[in-house]
C-alpha cells in the first residue's frame, strides 16, 4: 500500500491540520498536533516492488531480474535470513505510526496515534510490525465506593480479552505529538474527568549516558470537573514479548518487583522473555508516593476474555497483587502482566500518576551470531540482565529534568514567531529516525579488541581507541526497508542532526569509517546490476556502508549488492567534506590531524577518475553515485560539484594544518576544475545534468548544488573562498525553483528530481522522476545560504505536506515518492537533513559557529586540544549547542 488516493480533494492525512500552535489538556505542550482518533482513511496505491510494472521499473532487465530473484532466493528460503533490500516484500504502509519510545540504540517501541504498541525494534535492526492488543492503559474512576466507569484507552474491538470494555469513541481523544515527546487527551465522556498521558523518552542533545536508555515515562495528569472527589486509576498492561511467535515459545514468566529509595517506592512487574538469543525483560513500574498507590497482577492469560483482570480492577479501583513469581510458560502459551497506579482527585482539582516501561536487553547478537555485544546503556546500568528495575526507577526519577532539558532545546525554536509551524513540527519530529532508525550505540570491548581494529595501518588514528572507548560504536540503518547500516552516501545528507545534535557520535562514527578506509576486504563476490564479480572493499576507499544486520556490521562491511561501490564518485568526496564540517563545527584538533592522512588517501583514490585531467572527475557512464538508477556520463553538476567542494576544503585543511605541499597541489587542481566545470556544464541558467550530450544531459537536477551546500554549511561559500560564482548559484537554485519546485505538482510536493528544460519531469529512470524528501530538505537549506528564503520553506513546505498530511506517513518518512503519490523506501535516514535547513538559519541569523584556528596559526602536530564532551555548534557568544533563531531571519 502507499499514499492516499485520488478523490474530491486530498483531504485531511492521520495528523489534521499539521503543527498546531495551541494544544488540548493540562500538560500538552502549546506545540503539537491535533488528532480526532476516529479518522479513517482511503485506499493507498502500492509501493515500488508491490506489483510486476513497479518492479520491472525497478529492476529495468531480464537478466538483473533473474539474478536478484536467485540471490533473493537464497537468502530468504535457504539462509533463511532478510534481504538487505527485500524488492519482492515490500512493507506495506500503515497509516498508524505515532512517536516511538526510548533512548538511543537500546532499541525502539513505536506507539501509534491511536495509543496501540505497534511497530518494535529490539532485536538490532530488525523490525516487526504488528499491534499487540493486551499492551494497553486502562481507566477505572470510582464515586464514594463505587466503580462508575471502566473503559480500555483504545478505539479497538479485538477478538482476544472480550471481557474488556473496548471501542473508546474516538471523538473524545486527541494526539498530539513533538519528538521526543507525545501527548495523548481523553474527554471521558458522561464523566467530566479530562485525562491527559505525556510520554516522554531520553533523546537530549549532548548528552550521553541518559540518551542511550531504553526507557520511557507516561505521566497521567488528571483533571476533575466535578464539585466532589473521584478515584483515578491508570491500569497499563503489557505481553511478555513483541507479538512475534516467540511469544509462545515457552519459559517465559514473570514477577512483581519494588524499590525504596528516599520516601518513595517504585513498584511494578517484570517480564522475562527467555529466548535463546538476545533474551530480554521488560519492567512495568509505577511511582508510589503520598496518595498513590499501585498494585500489581503478575500473570494472566492474553489469549483469553481478561475477565478475571476486568473484574479484579473493577471490583475496588486496584489489582489483586499475588507475590511470588508466575509460573513458566509452556510452548503454545503466552503471558501477560499488569501494574496499576491509583489516586484520589478532589473536587476540582487534579493529580498526576507516573508509570514507565523499561526494556534491558544488555548483551546482543547480529545475524551471525558470532559476537557478543554489549549496548551503550550498560556502562551505566551492567550487563547482566537485571537492570530493568533500575532502568525503571532511574527514569521516574529523572524524567523532570529531561523535560527541562528538552524544553530549553526547543523553546528557542518552538517561540520563534518567525518559523512557520510546519517547519517546527518537522524538525523535530523527523528526529525519530536517531532511535528509531534500527539504531544501536555499543560498548567497545576492553578485554580484546575486534579484528577490524587490530590491523597495522589502524595504528596511525591515534585517537580511535579513545572516542570508541568513551562514546561507543553507532550504526543506524538506511532505512526500516534498506538494511544497511551507516549507508555513508545517505549519512552525508542526515550527518547534520549528529553533527549538531551529538557530534561525538558523528566523530566516532567516522573513526569507524576511516577504518575501513584503511582496511580491504579481497573477498570475490558477484555484484547484481552487472553479474561481474569483484572484491568486496578496497583499500582506500570509502565504503558503501558497515554491514547488515543479519550479518556481523562492522567486521564485514558492504552489504549493498546491486553496484560495486569501489568506483562510485561520490562516497570518498563525502568523507573529506564531512570531515571539515565536523571540525570546523567543532574545533576538534586531534580529530582533524587523525583524519587528514585519511583524506588525502581517498582524494588520491578520487584522482584516478579525472580521466582527461582537467582537474575534474569523470563519471563513468552507469549510476555511480547516491542517484544509483540514474545513469550519468561525463562531467556531471552532481558529483562534479561535490568533488570541487572536496578539493577546495583540502586546501583549507592543509592550511590549518601547515601543509604547504598539499595545499599547492589541490591549490592548483582547484583552479583546473572550476575552468571545467564551468565550461563543460554551465548553460547560462543552471548547470546541467552531465556533459554526455545525451537527450537527457541538459535535465534540470534538484540536487546540482550539493557541493555548494557544503561548502556554506562550512563557511566556505563567500567572497575569496568560492567556488561556484554567486550568480550561477542563484540562478541554477532560481531555475530549480521554477522548474523543479513550483513546475511540479503545482508547486505542492517539493522539487522533483530531474525536470527537463521543456517542463515535464525526467522519465530516464525511476529515481529522476521521484522527489527525494532528504534532498528536498538539503536544495532549501541551500537556498536558505543564498538569501532565499522564501523559496527555502515553500520548498520544503511541499514535503512536509505531502509526507505528514496527504500521505498519511507519520514517523516513517520514505525515501521517495512520486507525483502520483506512489513511494519507495518507508523510514529512510536521509531526511534527517532538515537540520541542514536549521544550521543554514542560525548561520544566517548570526549565530553561526566561530570560526576554526586562523590559517597563519596552523595546528600543530602534538595538539591535544578539544572541545570534550560537549561538542557541538558553538555559537557567536560562544555558548554550547544548537543556537536559537532569533526573531530575524
């Protein structure tokens, strides 16, 4: 399935009216959307790969359709494992998806608008969909002794626990959600009690120890209408396991736990789920303090009618609280727990009940299963399986102080009067991807260290083992559909909310692609598109990414099949410029010395494609880039552009680092190319596809200035230091906004891929007629650079609506879709570049990062210097993080 359909109009998406400036209920944010629960929505079309003409779009050739099928084959049927990228199963879209739960890399529970747990990442990278109906918050209200009400939080009518009061009138509850926070409102009707859960997870810029928990917190405000006191409880029930056919594997139990600390008690169930790999427990908790109380029931039976649980809850407001530990499942059955939290209400008043969920599954396996490792989170809290009740207490007590923090990260943004509301909405709700993207953030082991860093040419960063060592490794996939991690040509789009948010994690991750610069994997393999066989890495160039997760990441990397990615153009080019920006976002001395021998070695990798040495590369005549179904031949604006904008920051490096040597040489190479360039590709309105002189060379590509993004986000882009005149950039970004942005769609979806000079999209292949929602985002914060700002946030504007409201795809932001509203690639990392879009405005406002250490005061070779722990933006004033956009853009 896909988007919405055609119909009388586009109608209302899951999330009416976008971001709101105003919210419903004591305790929602004046930031968030509003949601009536019971909105339903029209058959959506299919995605690519759904049906036969979408794939053989896809696959274009008899012979690379034969080839995928045989791989695909053997990989799902006889390997039993996932495909990296599963063309004949797609996902199918469910419009459902509401702001995920937990930290970063500890794994993920999605929780859907309509309050159902639904879409689970615990096992690394592996994503199962499905709603697991017992997981649930139920209401009971009690009047001088007596129940008067007692309803399921949910619009359901399942088939299991029919004992339960289900089918909750969607009318009277609202959604509203701004990551890493959700608000969910309930108008208990006939009852004048308005009840109102904020869910809140640990995703805090800079921070690196609350922000890998894999915890979340459900604070229930209560709000009484009435001119008497009523009994609130909040009852939240919860499976032993994901849905999967785990869950009825057998020897799983539960058992109730409490913990004192202070005057206060933490109580609640603990759930272990005993599979033989990657077992974990999960912790239902609930605050006690004065005037709460919370019960427990430790076991029960999902399958069933619930009636028991329904009538337990209902007989006084509370649970029957068995101690002991339940019994172990048998193969066949399932189990299930429950912890309730009760309060009393006066008259015209409210009160706030606290619960968590907390999930501790320490040690994991990938695919393979030939490494133990352990998660992020574990430095804190140990390895050993027990910690779920910590987990628990830990985020009751220190939810308030996340809150704070978040608040003070977004105010500035969320007041700004000068942003449009879309825009505040999108930046950081596209954030979901940093936990939600498969991610895992993992301990380096410091008994031995992995093979993959033990070989000698791994010696020369000396500063590897410190950052691993102290900020772990962090891998996130390409996308819940494209299972590679750290897919680097996509990265250099997203990299910007790392690089800003927690650039201590951009900096390991690049440690750990410097890495497999340096290394070689000579394995032979046969690569799909061509059916040639080829070694899987070669020494010097970047790769395509670190691994699948069905396999070992990091110890075997290039999962990607379909191209031999050793003689794409544009990853190593990717690598140099994300290196300067990351120093010079930074100020990260040691970092840039460790990385600069690095670069030097993939620009002289890169050199081998400047064929007719013109001081510009060459592309090779098939889909050699991030653009990988879209041929290219010759010059191209593109890579061309991304390789000027590398050569230019290696002079600039070589400066700051008193490399006289090099700096000539690129000095002079730089010279070269800007002629090419501009001879081979400016047309006197923008800078065409490529030089091939093929029917399709003179397209209008959406993405011809990501060189020129770069190099601004970099400080580069003025006076002396340009590279690309500023007229040609205006007017290329003047005719991709006429042609691409506002010739498309009626100007309502973004800016398509390729358009032709004639005003109708590029049908050369499939990705030239998409819209790419991350590089949409990236063409406006270039825009923004250049003084356009309008045109900026209409751009942009196009694919927030169209993701967000017409298509339905909240928290699953897809690679791709097309006018027609059909999609490709659901949760997909590269729209993470909106960031780009906030850095170009605080860069504008006068808030960018000061500049990096003065040319004439080189780095010298023993400088130890570093911005610590709280790397990140540093704005004008000096201060830490990323800056405010003041009221003048």
């Amino acid at each position: 399935m896909a988007g919405a359909g055609p119909g009388p109009g586009p109608g209302p998406g899951p999330l009416m009216g976008g971001y709101q400036g105003a919210a419903r209920g004591r305790g929602v944010a004046a930031a968030g959307w509003r949601l009536c629960l019971a909105h339903r929505f029209p058959q959506p079309r299919r995605p690519y790969g759904a049906g036969d003409v979408p794939l053989r779009d896809v696959l274009r050739h008899v012979g690379l359709a034969l080839r995928y099928f045989r791989w695909w084959y053997k990989k799902t049927c006889i390997e039993k494992k996932s495909a990296f990228i599963d063309l004949l199963c797609a996902v199918p879209l469910q419009q459902i998806y509401g702001c995920p739960l937990g930290g970063i890399g500890g794994g993920t529970i999605t929780r859907g608008w309509r309050g159902e747990f639904c879409r689970w990442q615990l096992n690394p990278g592996k994503y199962h969909y499905g709603t697991v109906i017992a997981d649930q918050f139920t209401v009971c209200l009690r009047r001088k002794g007596q129940t008067v009400y007692q309803q399921v939080l949910s619009v359901e009518k399942p088939s299991k626990l029919q004992g339960w009061n289900w089918g909750y009138c969607g009318h009277y509850a609202f959604y509203h959600a701004l990551y890493p926070r959700a608000w969910m409102v309930y108008e208990l009707p006939g009852q004048n009690v308005v009840l109102t859960c904020r869910q809140v997870s640990p995703v805090i810029p800079h921070d690196y120890k609350d922000s890998s928990l894999p915890v979340a917190v459900f604070i229930w405000e209560v709000e009484n209408g009435n001119e008497e006191p009523v009994e609130v409880s909040i009852m939240f029930s919860m499976q032993n396991g994901t849905g999967t056919k785990a869950d009825k594997s057998g020897g799983h139990w539960n058992e109730p736990f409490a913990l004192q600390e202070g005057g206060e008690r933490v109580a609640g169930v603990l759930l272990h789920h005993c599979t033989p790999t990657n077992p974990f427990t999960f912790a239902v908790a609930a605050r006690e303090k004065a005037g709460t109380v919370v019960t427990h029931l430790t076991a029960f039976d999902p399958t069933g009618s619930g009636r028991d649980v329904w009538q337990d809850l209902l007989q006084d407001g509370k649970l029957e609280s068995p101690s002991g530990r339940s019994s172990v499942t048998a193969k066949g059955e399932e189990t299930a727990a429950a912890v309730c939290a009760t309060c009393t209400v006066p008259a015209r008043g409210h009160q706030t009940l606290e619960l968590a969920l907390a999930w501790d599954m320490p040690r994991v396996h990938f695919g393979s299963k030939e490494k133990l490792h352990l998660r992020r989170y574990t430095r804190f809290f140990g390895s050993n399986g027990d910690a779920a009740p910590a987990l628990a207490r830990y985020a009751l007590a220190h939810y308030e102080e996340w809150e704070r923090k978040i608040d003070a990260w977004q105010k500035p943004v969320l007041e700004n009067s000068q942003l449009p509301s879309w825009y505040k909405s999108a930046l950081f709700n596209e954030l979901y991807f940093m936990t939600d993207g498969g991610t895992v953030w993992l301990e380096l082991p410091h008994d031995c260290l992995p093979q993959e860093l033990q070989t000698p040419g791994v010696a020369s960063l000396s500063h590897l083992l410190p950052v691993l060592r102290e900020y772990g490794r962090f891998a996130y996939l390409e996308g819940q559909e494209y299972r590679m991690y750290n897919t680097y040509d996509v990265h250099f789009y997203a990299s910007f909310a790392l690089i800003m948010l927690w650039p201590k994690l951009q900096i390991s991750l690049q440690y750990d692609i410097a890495v497999t610069v340096i290394n070689e994997d000579v394995e032979p393999r046969q690569y799909l598109m061509s059916g040639q066989t080829a070694q899987v890495k070669l020494k010097n160039v970047v790769p395509h990414d670190i691994g699948d997760p069905d396999d070992e990441p990091w110890q075997r990397v290039n999962a990607y099949l379909i191209h031999d990615t050793a003689n794409w153009k544009d990853l190593n080019l990717k690598f140099v410029l994300q290196v300067y920006r990351d120093y010079y976002l930074t100020h990260d001395a040691p970092y840039l010395r460790d990385m600069w021998p690095v670069c030097q070695a993939v620009m002289e990798s890169e050199l081998r494609f400047d064929t007719d040495n013109d001081g510009l590369i060459e592309n090779g005549g098939f889909a050699d880039q991030t653009y990988d179904a879209w041929v290219v031949n010759g010059a191209s604006a593109y890579c061309g552009g991304l390789w000027l904008a590398a050569v230019r920051v290696m002079c600039e490096m070589a400066e700051v680092l008193g490399d006289k040597e090099t700096q000539q040489k690129y000095s002079g190479i730089l010279q070269k190319g800007k002629e090419a360039f501009e001879r081979l590709l400016w047309n006197g309105k923008y800078y065409n596809y490529d030089s091939s002189g093929s029917d399709t060379s003179s397209s209008i590509m959406s993405d011809q200035c990501a060189g020129q993004w770069f190099l601004g986000a970099c400080g580069l882009d003025q006076g002396e230091l340009e590279v690309f005149p500023k007229s040609h950039v205006v007017s290329a970004l003047q005719t991709i906004f006429e042609k691409n942005v506002m010739g498309f769609a009626g100007g309502t979806m973004g800016a398509v891929n390729g358009m032709r000079p004639s005003g109708v999209p590029d049908t050369s292949s499939v990705q030239s007629s998409e819209v790419w929602i991350g590089v949409v985002y990236a063409l406006a914060a270039t825009m923004i650079q250049e003084g356009m700002v309008q045109e900026g946030f209409h751009t942009a504007e196009g694919c927030y609506r169209t993701v967000w409201e017409q298509l339905g795809m909240a928290f699953q932001t897809p690679e791709a879709y097309c006018e027609k509203k059909v999609y490709r690639s659901l949760a997909y990392m590269r729209p993470l570049s909106i960031w780009s879009m906030q850095l170009a405005l605080e860069s504008r406002a006068g808030r960018a990062p000061r500049a990096p250490p003065a040319p004439s005061s080189p780095v010298p070779a023993g400088s130890e210097q570093s911005n610590g722990d709280n790397l990140g933006p540093v704005a004008s004033d000096g201060s830490q993080g990323p800056c405010p956009v003041p009221s003048s853009l």
